[in-house]
C-alpha cells in the first residue's frame, strides 16, 4: 500500500511535480472541456504541478475559441497555506505563470475565503478542486466555502476521498483516516446539497482514481 500511496508522486505536468494519478488527471481534462470554465478555483497547491495543468488547458480553451491567451480572462486561482519559497519561485518562472493567481494562507479562513470568491465576481463558468487538508471537519468547510460558485454543468472536484478506502493507519504521520477523510466529508454535505450529486460515469470509467465519489457535478 505504501508503494500506491507513493505513486501519486512520480509524476509531473509541464515540468511541475503534480501528485495525483495519470487516470485522475485525463479525467480533469475531459471535465474542463466539456464545463469550459473561466475560473478553475483550487485549494492545495503543493508543487504547482496541478496549477499548470490548469493553466494550460485554459490556455487550450482560449486557442480555441479564436482567442489570445495571454489576455483571455480565463484563469486558475490557487490556494495554499504555505507556498514554500522554492514553489513560489518555480512557479513564478513557469511560461504559464500569467494565468496563475496565487493565494497564501488558509482556504477556510474568512479572509482568504473573501479574496478567493472575489475572483469569482466576473466569471461567467466557475469549476472548483479541493485537493489541501484532508480531514473530515477541513473539507467539509471548504465545500461550504467554495461549492456554490459552481456553474450548474461544471463541477466540485474533491481528492483523495480514497483514504476512506485504505487499511486503517495508512497515514501515520497525517490527521485524517478512516472516518476522517474528504469522502466522509462529502457523504455528509451531499445530505443537504441536494443540487450536486455524485458523477458515478467518471468512478466507473476510471476505476483506479483517487478521488473516488468525488467528482461532484452540478446539476441545479
């Protein structure tokens, strides 16, 4: 098991080290072509591998659709609370850094929260990706935080809603667990949100993902 878990980390999108499986990452770029968002909102930055996988299919988005992408309004914000320097500096040279958006501090905080929303004001097609702290009580206010910006047809990504699924203890040096994870964060808040519902064609065509019961769609 340990070497699964290690396996989200070999690998890397546009020369930026991005910690998820290649099967979660081909699913992300069939969601963003089919919600062709103006806004991708994550939370998690880590190395940034995710934020250039963002940016470039943006960018993608704005190659077709006849437009420059260099002033497109279309742009990835991303939320950590601690952007390490060596991070912040890759990522500040990267050729796609222009449709990046970096936020430090933390993504429940009332102020981060404000300032990430802001971004939000005039996007017409908003996707979210949650991807920072793990834990039951953390995702659960993100999703409170964040979801309702979604575009009805576009989505609520949650990851790692697999470490319900692992042996007990797979993360001893971590909070989150069994019973303390983003996917019974989720279970919880879909009870009362009842405008997004589980996308089981994603979870059944990848079968291997770690984000099982997490591609939340919108659909009112």
């Amino acid at each position: 098991m340990t070497n699964l878990i290690g396996y989200t980390y070999k690998f890397e999108w546009m020369g930026r080290p991005i910690i998820q499986y290649p099967q979660d990452i081909l699913a992300f770029q069939e969601i963003v072509f089919g919600a062709r968002p103006d806004l991708i909102l994550e939370t998690g930055i880590a190395h940034g591998g995710s934020m250039a996988l963002s940016a470039s299919l943006l960018c993608l988005l704005d190659v077709m659709d006849g437009l420059d992408p260099r002033h497109s309004s279309r742009q990835v914000v991303g939320i950590d609370i601690d952007i390490r320097p060596h991070n912040r500096k890759a990522l500040d040279e990267h050729p796609l850094r222009f449709k990046m958006q970096l936020i430090e501090g933390s993504s429940i905080d009332p102020d981060i929260i404000k300032q990430a929303r802001g971004y939000a004001d005039s996007a017409e097609n908003v996707l979210v990706s949650l991807d920072s702290n793990h834990t039951h009580q953390h995702v659960l206010a993100e999703l409170n935080a964040y979801a309702d910006l979604v575009s009805v047809g576009s989505y609520c990504i949650v990851f790692d809603t697999a470490i319900e699924d692992l042996p007990p203890g797979s993360f001893p040096d971590r909070p989150w667990d069994v019973g303390n994870n983003p996917k019974t964060a989720v279970h919880e808040w879909l009870k009362s949100h009842p405008e997004f519902h589980i996308d089981n064609d994603i979870d059944n065509k990848l079968l291997i993902s770690v984000a099982p019961d997490g591609y939340l769609k919108r659909v009112d």
